[in-house]
C-alpha cells in the first residue's frame, strides 16, 4: 500500500515536471515581422509605378497611394510613441493591455485597406505579391492565436518579452516603415506625370 502510493505520488511529479516546460513553451510568442515582405511589396511598386496607365487612373493611384501613406504613418506613430512609453515607463512584461492592442490592431488594418486599394490600380505581378502579404497579416492578425505582427504586440498581450527584443523589433522595423512611407510619397509625385 505505501508503495503503491509513493509510486502514484512519483508518477504525479513525474507528469507535472513534464507539464511545465510544456506550459512555458505555449505562453511564448510567435513573431512575424511583416515589415520586410512590406517594404519589399513597396518597392516592387515602386518599380510598377512608372508603366503607363490613363490619367483617371493615375489620379485614383495618387489618392490611394496618399491614403496608404496616412495609414502606415499612423501605424508607424502608433507602434513608436508605445514603445517609447514602455522604456520611458519601464514597465515589466506579463500585464495584458488590451486597448493598445487593439488600437495597433485597428491602424494595420487601415493599411490593410489601404493595400487592397492600391492592389486594385497596378500591375497582376505587384497585386499577386501584395494579395499575398495582406492575406499572410491578416492571418497573424486575426485567425493564429499566439502568433503577433511585432515583439511589441506580444508584449501588450501579456507575453513575456525581453527590453532587447523590444529594442530591436522598433529600430529595425521602425526604419522599414519610415523608407515604405518615404517611396511612397516619391511614388505620388511620379505617378501623375506618367
């Protein structure tokens, strides 16, 4: 009898041993830094923005381009001025903060929008690429539980997240933002005078 419960109790730490590595492994985040596949789409956009199209065209491409760039400058700000608060602030990882979240949420889903916008006045090549991105964001974003744009976001839902992976998700994606928005607005200009 005190065998058989000593080996219970054996057995019951042996599982529970198991179970917390496991736990910890579920809690950590899966990052997808989208930046890259954006600035790479922007760029291929770049190169499609100088092939002819009728002035109402280049018109509707102008305006899109313009709404895009507010969306991603939004998205930008956003994503920076939170940051700045966290290390300002110094706060520690593990408390969830659900409107920030949402509001980072809300502004990618601006420049979503703004990509099918623009997808829908530029060449079958750039809009296959730009289908393909919009649909992989939208995935992380909405249907993959665990799975986040940025380091940043992970961190606003609670999950543990180090100063240095903060640090170096905001300056590496915060420079591919801002050379997106800079083509972008290089791409306004030249579009109308095509």
């Amino acid at each position: 009898m005190i065998f058989r419960k000593a080996l219970s109790v054996s057995c019951f730490f042996f599982l529970l041993t198991l179970a917390v590595p496991t736990f910890a492994q579920s809690s950590n985040a899966v990052v997808t830094d989208v930046t890259f596949g954006l600035l790479t789409w922007v760029k291929h956009l770049n190169s499609d923005i100088d092939k002819p199209r009728s002035a109402e065209k280049a018109t509707q491409l102008k305006e899109q381009l313009g709404r895009l760039k507010e969306s991603l400058t939004l998205y930008r700000r956003n994503r920076k001025m939170l940051s700045d608060s966290l290390f300002r602030n110094n706060i520690a990882p593990g408390k969830k903060d659900e409107n920030n979240l949402e509001a980072l949420k809300t502004r990618m889903s601006s420049v979503m929008q703004g990509m099918r916008e623009v997808n829908d006045l530029v060449s079958e090549s750039v809009q296959a690429e730009g289908d393909k991105l919009n649909d992989q964001i939208y995935k992380t974003l909405y249907e993959e539980q665990g799975h986040y744009l940025s380091y940043l976001e992970a961190f606003l839902d609670g999950k543990e997240v180090t100063k240095k992976d903060l640090a170096l998700d905001g300056s590496v994606c915060y420079t591919r933002l801002e050379e997106c928005i800079n083509l972008i607005t290089t791409m306004e200009v030249r579009v109308l005078k095509k």
